[in-house]
C-alpha cells in the first residue's frame, strides 16, 4: 500500500515541524507550506490525500483567511478531505468550515492520538468512497453484456456522455437494452445518489399526461382525491427517463417543451409553480427525424431532448454477443435459484443463428422459459426449440368457407408478420415466403399501415 501523503497548511514553523514529525513516524509522506497564496499551484504539482489546514493564517484570528483558502480547495480539488486546524475554536468557524465542506475540525494543541485518527479516519472513508464509486461505474457498465465492437464502443460514449448534464436520446429496436444503458449513464453521473425515474409515454393516455409528469393537487379533477407527486418531482436531482418518446401526443409535446425549457412546472390544479432541476434521457424504438419531417413530432422537442445520442444495434447486427448473453442469463438464474444448469456449445452455437426480433428481451425470454420448463443441468438445441419457434400465426384460428375472403387473409397474414418483425420488410417477406418487392406491392395495394 502506497504511504499517505498529508499536507500541512500553517504558518507557524514549529507546528509544522512537530506534526511533519508526527506524521512521518506514522510511515507518511508530508509537506508543509506556510504561504497560502502558493498553496493550490502547490496541490496541483503535489497531489494530496488530506490537506490539514489552519484556519487562522497570518495576523488575523477570525479565521476568514483560511476559510477564503478552504473554498478555494474545495473548488479546485473537490474530493482531496481537509481538516481544519485552530487555537481558537470557536463553534462558529467550525460550523463556517463544514459547510464549506471540511471533513472534520479540530483544536489546538492537539492530541497526537486523536489527530493521527482523524487524519486515517478521513483518507480511509475517502478511499472507500471512491472504491464504491469504481464499483458503481463498474457495475452499471459491467450489466450490459457484450464484447462485440458495437458495444464496446457504446460503453465507451458511455463513460463519455454521463458526467455531462446533456440530454440524450437512446435509439434502437425494442428489447436492445435502451433502458440498461439509460440507467447506465445515471449511475455513472454526478446525480447518481439521486433517483432515476422511468416513465413508459407510451402506456400513459393524452388526458393523464400532465397529471402523470407534474402530478395533482386534490380535487384537481374528479377522481383527485389527493395530492400525488408527478415523476418531475420523483426525480428531482436525479434522472428522468422518458420511455416510448416518440408515442407522445402533440399536445404531450408541446407541455413537455414547455417545462424542459423554462425548467418549472405546475401541478394540476396547483396556482404554484415548481423548479425543476432533472436530466433528461429519453428512449424510442421509432424514427423521430422522420416523424419530424411528417410533422407528427415537434422540431423543436427533438432537438432539445437529442444532445447527445445512442443508437443501440439489434441483435442480429451484433450475433457474436449471443453465446456471453446466454451464459449470462443462465448464470443469473443460477445464482438466484442456486441451480448448476449449463448450456451445450452446439447449442449455443444454433442459439446464436436464430433471429430475434424482440432482441435481447427475447432471448432472455427464452433461456428463462428453457430453464424453468426443464429439469436437465445440461441444455441441447431441442430444449430450446420450442421456446422460439416463430408463434407468428397460431393467434388465428383458421377460418371456416365464407367466413372470410383471400384477401382479407392476405391482409391478416401481412398485418401479423409486420407486427412480429417490428416492421422489418426483409424478416416479414422471409416469414411469408414471398420477395421484398412482392411485399411491398402487397402493402401498397391493401393499404397495409405499419410502424418501420
Ligand atoms: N447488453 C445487455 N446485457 C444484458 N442484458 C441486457 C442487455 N441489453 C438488454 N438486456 C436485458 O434485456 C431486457 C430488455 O432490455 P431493456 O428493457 O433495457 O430494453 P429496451 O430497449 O428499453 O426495450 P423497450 O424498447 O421494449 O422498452 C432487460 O431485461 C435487460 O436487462
């Protein structure tokens, strides 16, 4: 282990000397400087894990020099503790220091004992503090698995993204992992002991949307019968993740706008507004620029809530991903239903060869179902078979003669392989046999409306 480098700030020589001695017996490395105006250049060539700081530097003795030196610390090297030092320790100074964000306060003369505590004390909790800080950073990016380029490189923009206050648009297809990498970029900013709060736009209707997002006052409207936060208020300090954005109601969107540009919002039947200091991240599976263009998103939302933006790859487009995805949720329920279940290569391998159109959701899906419904502890192809076989029609019974004509189940058929392959042309012409084109000419004749 590295010795502790402490740094004395404080005028008076001799005190110097006879902590420097303190200290060194302890095994530390020390420095000194008796002239604060040097003392940050000073830190900044000679990094420091604690600063001991006397309050009462030079003639004056109310302490305002060292509390001018302590913010000037705090604000260039915010994480480096600092004990405060003084002969006249006044309950005031003290309180003055901690609010500025002094770790401790202690008196002169000292108690050599107590000092050396204080001193271990505060290094050790800052040590952990950042140990729990790696730990977090690794544990939120460590949770999205995969090593193909595409992902690393996400976790990269990752790591690069989160400490900015931006808002970010997270793209990609359903069950990519677009909440994941959300919840990822909140852990791994400053807002991280705050809440992140999740809200599906999609699941909440036009008319309770307001009530929803900057909550109600009691009587606000019939079924009010009380007052209940809205997710800004749940999220205050923290995060605000916008699920399903691109589903939002034009008039959702131009409420929405408001509060993310004047930043307050009002309650419903509230007459006060609030501020509101939260990040937005937001997710979609749809085009907004698109939408943009046929004039079903607003403009000016979408680049309000696109400062940053993440675009997550279907599974097929990072296949290699597959087999670490499945040891990975095998492992999990391993660990939580203390089983010992494996998977055979060969069966991964075929895993790996599927297609999925609800991604990784699916698959997890799948390798749950698989565990749960068998009791072997080594898994083969034929054990997951049946938990991916395309379910693509069995919702239609089939029809009896007359019920329905050829085109209508044309159209059906179209509408269900559409709706499966998330609108994917190429997967819904494989399903039904047909060419891309036939597909095409086949959707344009019946007038087929899908999501792309
Ligand atoms: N890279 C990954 N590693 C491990 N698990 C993942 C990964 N990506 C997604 N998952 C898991 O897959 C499931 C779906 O992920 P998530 O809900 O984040 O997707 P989504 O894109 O937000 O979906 P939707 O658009 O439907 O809301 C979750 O259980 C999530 O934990």
């Amino acid at each position: 282990m590295q010795p502790y480098k402490v740094l004395i700030l404080d005028d008076d020589e001799t005190v110097c000397q006879s902590l420097r001695y303190l200290f060194v017996k302890q095994g530390w490395e020390v420095q000194a400087l008796t002239n604060p105006l040097n003392a940050v250049p000073f830190i900044e060539n000679n990094p420091a894990d604690l600063i001991l700081l006397d309050l009462n530097f030079r003639v004056g003795t109310d302490g305002k020099e060292g509390l001018t030196l302590l913010q000037q610390i705090k604000d260039y090297f915010p994480a480096v503790p600092v004990i405060l030092f003084t002969a006249w320790g006044s309950m005031q100074l003290a309180i003055d220091g901690m609010k500025l964000g002094a770790a401790d306060f202690l008196t002169k003369p000292w108690n050599n004992e107590h000092l050396v505590a204080a001193v271990r004390t505060q290094i050790q909790l800052t040590d952990k503090n950042e140990k729990n800080h790696r730990l977090t950073t690794h544990s939120s990016l460590d949770a999205i698995i995969g090593t193909s380029e595409s992902i690393q490189t996400i976790k990269e923009w990752i790591v690069k993204v989160a400490p900015t206050d931006a808002t970010v648009l997270i793209t990609g297809e359903s069950g990519t992992g677009k909440e994941l990498v959300a919840k990822a970029v909140h852990d791994l900013s400053a807002r991280k002991d705050h809440s992140f709060v999740s809200v599906n736009l999609g699941a909440v209707p036009e008319g309770l949307f307001e009530s929803e997002l900057f909550g109600h006052k009691k009587g606000a409207f019939t079924s009010a019968a009380s007052d209940r936060d809205g997710r800004f208020k749940l999220a205050e300090k923290g995060t605000l993740f916008l699920d399903e954005i691109g589903d939002l109601a034009l008039s959702s969107q131009v409420k929405l706008l408001r509060v993310l540009q004047e930043k307050v919002y009002e309650p419903l039947g509230g007459s006060k507004p609030f501020k509101t200091d939260v990040r937005i991240i937001s997710a979609t599976h749809k085009d907004l620029a698109d939408m943009v263009v046929r004039a079903t998103f607003r403009e000016d939302l979408f680049y309000r809530i696109n400062l940053l933006h993440i675009h997550l790859p279907s599974l097929s487009e990072r296949q290699t991903d597959i087999p670490l995805l499945v040891n990975h949720f095998i492992d999990q329920i391993n660990d939580s239903g203390n089983k010992r279940v494996k998977v055979e290569d060969h069966a991964l391998e075929w895993l790996s060869k599927q297609r999925y159109p609800g991604n990784i959701r699916q698959l997890k899906n799948c390798v749950e179902r698989t565990v749960l419904l068998s009791s072997k502890d080594k898994l083969g192809i034929k054990d997951f078979k049946p938990h991916l076989e395309a379910k693509l029609f069995n919702s239609a019974k089939f029809p009896k003669v007359g019920e329905v004509t050829l085109d209508e189940m044309e159209i059906k058929l179209i509408t269900n392989a559409l709706e499966f392959y998330s609108g994917n042309i190429t997967d819904a012409s494989r399903a039904l046999g047909i060419t891309r084109s036939s597909l095409y000419r086949r959707i344009d004749k019946y007038n087929i409306k899908y999501d792309a």
